[in-house]
C-alpha cells in the first residue's frame, strides 16, 4: 500500500503541474501533506518532515546557485562567458559545437557536484546557443549528460569516491572503467540524443534567464573590450581548482593541522564559489572597467529570477523528505533487498528505486552501497567491485522527475514544460542509467 500511495501521489503531482499549471511549490507542499496523512504519519511530524527536508536541500542547493549565478552574471556583463562561446565555436566549429560542450562538462564536472557544474556552464551554453543561433538542447543536453555521467559513475567524483569506498573497490580501476562505460554513455545521451530531440521539441522564443546571461549586445558591450581567455577560462575554473585542492589536502599536509584544515575549508564547494565570485569582481568587474555601483546592481539584478527556482528545489527536497519519513523508501529498500538478483543487477535495481523515491542521485548511490556491499561479499566475492560502483552509479541516475531538485533546475533555466523537461532531462538520465548497465555488464564478460 505504501508503494500505490507513493505512485498515486506522484501521479497527481505530475498532473497538477502539467496539465492544469499549478505553480509547483504549492503542488508539491500540498501532495506532500496528503501523502503523509493517506500514510498515516502523526500530524505533529508531517509540516516539520517537509521543512526538514525543504531546509536540507536548500541549504546547499541556494547557496551554491546563488553564488554561481552570481558568477555567470559577472561573466556575461563582462564579455567573459561571450569570449569562452566565441573560443569554443572557432575551435570546434559550429557543426561540432555540442560535442565540445560535453567534453568541457566531463572536465569540469569531475570534481563538484552536478548542480555546481551546472550554475558554472549554464552561461556559456546560453551564450554559444545564442552565438550559433543553435536550440538550446542542442547545446545544452550534451552538457547535463557530461555533468550527469561523471556524476553517478567516474571518480574523484565525491558521489562515485563514497561507492568506491563502501565497496572497498580500486580507485585507478574505477577511473578507467569508469572511462570505458562513461564515455559512450555520455556520447549517445548527450551529442546523439540532442540531434535527435531537438527536432521535435521547440523551446520558447523568449527565456528570461538566457537573456540575463546574454544581454551584452549593445553598444557598451561592442565599445567594451572582451577580457581575455586565459583570464576568463582562470575565473570560471577557480572553484574547480579549489575544491581540487581541497581534496588533495591530505596529501599535501598533515591531517589535522591548520594548513590542512585550511586547505579543506577553501575546497568546500560554497567557499571555493564565494572565492570565485570574489575574485570575478576584480576580473570580470574592476579590471573591465565597472565601478561598485555597477557591480552591486548585477548582483542585485541577478538573484529575483531564481527565487522561484530555489522555492521549488527546495519544495522537491520536501517531498522526498516526507516519502523517506513516511517509511515508503524503506519499504522500496526490503522489496529490492529480497529480490534474487546478481550483485551488479542487485547495485542497479536498489539504486534506481531510491532514486525515484527520494530523487537524489548521491542518496541513492550512498544508501544502495550500504544494502549490497554485504549482500556482495556474502555472495563470494566473484563480482568485480569497480563494476559494482559502475552499476549502483547508472542505477542512482535513472529518471530524474518531481521530486528531483536536478530537474527543477533544468526545466527553470531551459524554460520548458513539465513535459518537456520528462521528454529531454528525464529520458537523457534514464538513458544513461539503462546504457552504462548495459555497458557494466559488457565489461563483466571480458574482464
């Protein structure tokens, strides 16, 4: 029953928002309250397992595209994010431009988190989008897939470093199998479907958060010399290169001491982004000429159009909440848990089902690696467990939906429909998710 009562109320959240346009924070809110009651949570645990929940998810997820679309912000009143568009287009030219912005996403994705990634090349997809003249998913699909892969499947990344971990596997093996299944998946879900996808799905004319990042084009900005590569391609990549560093600071000091402690504080992703945008006030601010004021004005401006974002990542993060709360995601757990399956399948399955509960990728990953670590070594030891990180991250991508923050995000900056967003976003990770087990098992039966 607590199965049907979570299908059923994602089925009215879907509908709510598609076809009869409720704004989706309240939908959300509301189903979230239904559920819990149809599931019989006490009333006095239900408005806090949603707040709880709501506060989590914001508490990183605000601040991380607050600070980053502060960046962008910078970047694009600067000519920054123009010169990396204007860059990538004249080495890879425009027929090529989508597989750039892949590989870019793989490189810079490694080592944040998806949604970090995201905020720090969302610019640039609007600007060569706008450059080229190109659909937005065109551009922009093959970079989530970039992002998504490296995501659930190669380390350093933090999600696939936990899985390699808990299942006590070869992180240079990971890497490279990672490699191996990681890239083709990435090739079919992003370059291949958005040739495809783009076709049949047309993006309105008007994007108000395209236009933020791309409004440059009058005579201050023809007048304006665009800053350098070197010194944009520097700015974007500071928060990368930090949180680098902060990864390695083990290696480099001693656990412990105040260079490392140092050294892990300035790799955490919201102060490797605060730095960043710190340091673009001079790059992309004083050094091209703006004065405070101006800079103030732009980060002012930048913030109102991702208030409602954030509510409704937020309100996603609520939901998931209320479904763990409410015993459902342990009641998907015991089921995947009794099922006779292979560890690799086993990894996959209990992956992607607290994935469609819960909808992050990283919970999935971490819960689903502490189900079946025991379940794989009581089994014998014979399933590779490189392969069985590759097969609980491909199974903690599949199908991305409502209560995702991920897809929120996507369907806000893209500027599309609920359905949409299922046609592109979710089938581009449940793609993924199905491609690299396929690709898992391959690998199984030649090593």
């Amino acid at each position: 029953m607590l199965l049907l009562y979570a299908v059923i109320a994602i089925a009215v959240l879907i509908l709510m928002i598609a076809r009869y346009k409720v704004y989706p924070f309240l939908v959300l809110m509301i189903v979230s309250v239904l559920l819990a009651l149809a599931v019989g949570m006490p009333m006095d645990k239900i408005v806090k397992s949603f707040e709880t929940g709501n506060g989590n998810t914001l508490g990183h997820i605000a601040v991380v595209v607050g600070l980053g679309t502060m960046l962008g912000k910078m970047m694009a009143e600067s000519g920054g994010a123009e010169r990396i568009a204007n860059t990538l287009i004249n080495l890879f030219g425009e027929k090529n431009i989508h597989w750039a912005m892949m590989v870019v996403a793989i490189i810079v994705g490694l080592p944040v988190f998806f949604e970090v990634g995201f905020v720090l090349l969302i610019p640039i997809a609007f600007n060569v989008a706008k450059r080229t003249g190109k659909s937005l998913l065109l551009i922009g699909l093959p970079m989530v897939a970039g992002l998504s892969v490296v995501h659930g499947l190669i380390p350093p990344h933090p999600a696939a470093l936990l899985a390699v971990q808990q299942y006590h596997a070869d992180i240079g093996k990971t890497i490279a199998y990672g490699l191996i299944v990681g890239v083709p998946t990435a090739i079919v879900a992003g370059p291949l479907f958005a040739l495809l996808i783009s076709k049949y799905i047309k993006l309105p004319d008007t994007n108000a958060l395209a236009d933020q990042f791309t409004e440059k084009h009058g005579d201050t900005a023809v007048k304006r010399e665009l800053p350098s590569f070197g010194i944009t391609l520097f700015t974007i990549l500071l928060p990368v290169i930090l949180m680098l560093v902060g990864s390695w600071a083990d290696l480099v000091f001693t656990p412990k001491t105040l260079p490392n402690d140092l050294l892990r504080f300035i790799g955490q992703s919201d102060m490797a982004l605060l730095i960043a945008v710190l340091v673009s006030f001079w790059t992309f601010g004083a050094k091209r000429g703006f004065n405070r004021d101006q800079i103030q004005k732009f980060c002012g401006e930048c913030l109102a159009p991702i208030a409602g974002i954030t509510l409704i990542v937020g309100a996603g993060g609520g939901f998931g909440q209320v479904l763990r709360d409410s015993g459902i995601s342990q009641q998907i757990v015991a089921t995947a848990s009794q099922a006779h399956l292979s560890p690799l399948l086993l990894g996959w399955f209990v992956a992607a089902l607290i994935r469609l509960a819960t909808g992050s990728a990283t919970v999935a990953m971490t819960t689903a690696c502490g189900i079946v670590a025991p379940i794989a070594a009581a089994a014998g030891g014979h399933t590779s467990p490189e392969l069985l990180v590759l097969a609980t991250g491909s199974g903690s991508l599949i199908f991305s939906h409502v209560n995702d923050g991920g897809f929120w995000l996507i369907k806000e900056y893209f500027g599309m429909t609920v359905g949409q967003t299922f046609k592109t976003w979710s089938l581009l990770e449940t793609i993924i998710s199905l491609m690299g087990l396929g690709l898992t098992f391959a690998l199984a039966a030649v090593i």
